[in-house]
C-alpha cells in the first residue's frame, strides 16, 4: 500500500493507516502482511537554508491540494481539510493567487509567507542530520510504515542536474544515518 504524504502530519497519517487496517480486515486480511509506503518531497543539503528554500514550491502544492484550494480542488464540494492542517489561512489565500499549473516558479514573496513550521508540515528539508532525526521520528511514531520514497528536490541556486548530483552524498550520509538508528 502507498501513502502520497503530501501532507506529513502524524495525526493524518495514523487516520490513513486505520483505513488500511479497516480495508485489510475486509478483505480478509491483517496488518503486517503488506507493506506500507509513504513518499514524500525531500530536499537535502549541507547548505540548510538552500535546500529549504527549494522545497517551499511543492510544499506550495501541497498547502494547496491539502486546503482544497487550487484551481481543480476548488471546485470540489465534499472537500474537508484534514486534521491536523496548521497553515495560516491568510497563506493559503496568498499562495491560491498562484497557478501552480501555469507558473513554473513560485514567487518570492508567497514563498516567504511558508514558515519552517508549515513547511515542516509538507516537506522533508534541511540538512542529512536533520532529515535523518525527522526519519527516525517518524518510524517511532508510526512504526506501521514500511518504508519510504524520498521525492529529491535539488537544492535552489543551482542547475537542476548539478543539484542533483551535488545532493549524492548528503542523500548517502542520510541513509547511513537513518539506518544507524
């Protein structure tokens, strides 16, 4: 089973995994004997602030999608914002100016409206020892999930290509840190 976690609160992830036992224990079977994934965007770099930076835009996206607020979404009648969503409305108001799905970048100033409480939220970023310990939290409180999917995001100021490659090594030292745990 695959959880797109758009959205990395705890709380919301723990509803997700009641429904998968709930779907399990239908279909005649039980926890344990699946696996469970969860993706997520990540951006990692020794250069904190430029890998944070650089997930501001798909976490943009994913305030967006979570707040039933873009342009598809919106149109949505039976949408409720999950438990647990904790972005100031007047940011979700200022990010629904942009059109993610004609804009290629996000501007600045909606991007400094995403504080590192709410990206937090939508958003693995930061150093590999940061990404690890928030990894290691996250097998401790939801210890049903298998395994992850990082979705890298190269660290903003580079060529995407050079940034990918730049982000090797702190992804390396992020594995060895997570599994040393």
């Amino acid at each position: 089973m695959h959880f797109a976690a758009v959205f990395l609160n705890v709380e919301h992830r723990r509803a997700d995994i009641v429904n998968a036992r709930a779907g399990a224990e239908r279909a005649g079977g039980a926890m344990g004997s699946f696996e469970i994934d969860i993706s997520m965007q990540c951006s990692i770099s020794d250069d904190r602030e430029a890998a944070r930076r650089a997930a501001k835009r798909p976490a943009a996206q994913g305030i967006l999608w979570m707040a039933g607020a873009e342009r598809y979404s919106r149109q949505r009648t039976d949408w409720q914002r999950p438990r647990g969503f904790n972005v100031p409305e007047n940011v979700v108001q200022a990010l629904a100016t942009w059109d993610f799905w004609t804009q290629p970048h996000l501007p600045a100033e909606l991007a400094d409206l995403i504080t590192d409480d709410v990206l937090d939220q939508f958003a693995l970023a930061g150093t590999p020892e940061e990404c690890a310990a928030r990894l290691r939290g996250l097998k401790r409180d939801l210890p049903q999930i298998t395994s992850v999917r990082l979705y890298t995001i190269p660290p903003a100021g580079k060529p995407r290509f050079a940034g990918y490659l730049e982000m090797i090594e702190p992804l390396e030292r992020l594995i060895r840190l997570t599994r040393a745990a």
